[in-house]
C-alpha cells in the first residue's frame, strides 16, 4: 500500500485513508491467535477483552475523558445517529438544532425524526462558511433538546467555533434552567485539531477510523457521564447495554492506535498541510488564472482545499486527472456519484453552475511537494484539454 502511495498521487483523503502499516500490524494477532469472544470467560477470551479495554483506555486519553464515556460503533454514520436519533424515544416534544452544511449522516437521521413530530432548525451559514451565531441564539428555546454542529467540514475545511457555540449553549442553560446536549460530528477532525471534549464544551462526539488510517467499519461515540441517550441495536448488551454485538476486536484495536498515533504527530502534521496547501495554492495563482478558492484559509484545517474552475464540470476535471493517476473528488464521498449540485458549496452562496464546477483536494501523510506539482501540471493539461473540446 505504501508503494501505490509513493508510486501514485491519491490526494482524496477526506474521503478515506489507507490502513497504516502500524496499525496493520496492531491488527493482525486478533484475527489469528487471538479470536476469542470477549464475552467468553476462558484466556484467550480475556485476551480480547482486555484488548479493548485498553484501546478505550487509549481513546480516551486522546480525548481527556474517562475511559467509560467511550463506545465503539461501526463508523461516523452510525455515532452521528446514536447521538441524534437516541434522545427521540422519550417522546417529540423537543426541538433539534443544526447547520445547512452538515454531513448526510447528521442531516438524515434529523430529518427522520421531523416526519414524526420533531421540530428541526437548521442555521444558515455566511459565506465563508461559518454558522450564523446570533441566527443560533434566536432559535434556541425552552424545548431544545440536541444541538449538533460538525467540528470540521469535510468539503471546505471550515473549523466551526464549538467552544464559542458550548458558551451560548451554557449561558442560555444557566438563564433558563433547562439542559441542552452538544453533540459534534469531529469525523474530519482527528490528526488535525485537538479532541479535548473538556476544552470544546461538548457532550457527544462522533469519531470514525478510516479518516485516520484506521480500517473502514470503526469509529466511536464519546457520550458525557449523565447523557442519556437510547440505544439504537439491542441484543447481548456490549458496550455498557449501548451497542449490542459481538465486538469488532481487531478494527477496535486498529482504531486506537490511529487515534494514538493522529494525536501524537499531530502538530507536525498540521505543518506539513499547511506547507503543501500554501504550495498548491501559490502554483494554481501562477498557473492558472480562471478559478475560485471556496474556503478562507485563515478558517480551514490546512489538508482540505475545495476549488471551482467556471465554466467546466467538475466531474470532467476528476476523470481526467484520474487519467493522470491523480486522485481528487468532488466534496462529500458519500453523494459524489449524484450531479446534484453540493448542498455545503450551496449554502455558502455559490450558484449551481460554480458547485457543479468545483473539486476538493484533500492531504494525507505522505503526500510530498512533487505530488503538489504533479497536480498542478496534471490540471492545467486537463483544463486546456476540456477547453478545446468547447471550441
């Protein structure tokens, strides 16, 4: 895997990331020697369990809480719905909060729990992509239940102020006398920001494992000590009676370690991305002259660079730098195969014609400065190309 890597120029990793060999090797003995159940009692049962246990452990340090507020689940879509859907089996007197430029896998379930009496709200955001606060203080209410808004976008990059948005939620508790719950999509997050759910004010946080270099089909659930929150899948009562199911010890181990291993090279990271993306953006201002940056770099994690090209498809751009074996996408991974313009680029005021011309470069760890130029060349041949279809 690392010689495709080296060898290929894949520069999609919002969208998903390789398993990392150290991880891999993390992995292994629990798909061999150490199989057993961890609901078994015998050694090699115990094995698995206290494999867990141990990566909870791991998790948790990452994200300073207590090793018990932490639940592992089958990725990001399934935390972002344990956190939104759990609150609805009370009953649908309460109301949810949330932004236009939410994944799908926030968006969706919020939607679901509309058709049977849920009252939603879903902020604006201005142009640089940042939730509209006072438009969020004058929805807040009495009957708010749940607010979720994503920490870090996974088309533009825009990091959302989630201390500032915990410090409304507080204040509004504190004059009201009433209890509101923060949950935060952060899959986008890990390796690029700090997790620290004491210092971001929030009660709920989704997390998933192939963001990081973890395998596909693992994330996790932080929940506050005190949230109550319903189970969606009921049966043996793992994970503390909140996610029955025979448990996933080697992608749980796998998880771990890549979130051991994000937040440990993290602020190296961020250097690197920042460096490669002031490259990327300094050669397309001197190479190509018709395009528009999406995202305020001074807002954005460093690694995701969304650009539109007017005047050509998006998709068109993508296969063709696929030609080139070079990887990039067209926003959200989960919707790329729709031409239906993003709802995210939509919502930060751009025409239907400019979302459907755009594309979102995204970096990992081992992209280098010869992948930036590579790029860069890549694009102008493919414009130039597409251009003289037009004629």
């Amino acid at each position: 895997m690392i010689d495709f890597i080296k060898e290929n120029n894949y520069l999609d990793h919002a969208a998903t990331t390789y398993v990392r060999p150290e991880v891999l090797e993390k992995m292994l003995p629990f798909f061999s020697e150490k199989f057993g159940n961890p609901s078994s009692l015998y050694d090699i049962a115990q094995e698995s369990k206290n494999a867990i246990e141990e990566a909870r452990e791991i998790c948790a340090s990452v994200l300073n809480c207590d090793p018990s507020e932490i639940y592992f689940t089958s990725g990001g879509s399934e935390s972002n719905n344990m956190a939104i859907k759990g609150i609805s089996y009370d009953n649908t007197d309460f109301n949810i909060i949330s932004s236009l430029i939410e994944h799908h896998a926030v968006i969706h379930p919020i939607e679901q729990l509309s058709n049977i009496g849920v009252v939603t709200s879903f902020i604006e955001v201005d142009q640089r992509g940042l939730i509209k606060l006072e438009k969020f203080k004058e929805n807040i209410n009495n009957s708010t239940k749940l607010v979720t808004f994503m920490y870090v976008n996974n088309e533009t990059g825009v990091i959302q102020d989630l201390k500032e948005i915990s410090k409304i939620i507080n204040k509004y508790e504190s004059d009201n006398n009433c209890e509101i719950i923060f949950h935060t999509d952060a899959v986008q997050a890990p390796g690029k920001l700090s997790l620290n759910v004491e210092n971001l004010g929030v009660d709920l946080l989704s997390v998933s494992g192939h963001k990081i270099y973890a395998p596909k089909g693992i994330g996790l659930l932080y929940k506050r000590s005190g949230i109550d929150i319903q189970p969606l899948i009921s049966g043996g009562g793992q994970e503390n009676q909140m996610r029955s199911g025979t448990e996933n010890v080697p992608y749980i181990v796998a998880l771990a370690e890549a979130l051991r291993l994000s937040e440990l090279e993290r602020i190296e990271n961020e250097q690197k991305m920042k460096k490669l993306s002031d490259l990327l953006i300094s050669e397309i201002n001197t190479r190509i002259k018709n395009y528009k940056l999406n995202s305020s770099r001074d807002i954005c994690v460093p690694g995701i660079i969304n650009l539109s090209f007017p005047g050509f498809d998006g998709e068109s751009i993508i296969l063709g730098l696929n030609f080139k074996g070079i990887y990039v996408s067209s926003g959200s991974a989960c919707s790329s195969a729709s031409i239906e313009p993003s709802h995210v680029l939509s919502a930060l005021g751009l025409t239907e014609e400019e979302s459907l011309a755009s594309i979102r470069i995204s970096l990992g760890r081992y992209n280098t400065e010869n992948h930036i130029h590579e790029f860069v060349s890549a694009l102008e041949g493919v414009l130039t190309q597409l251009s003289s279809y037009k004629k």
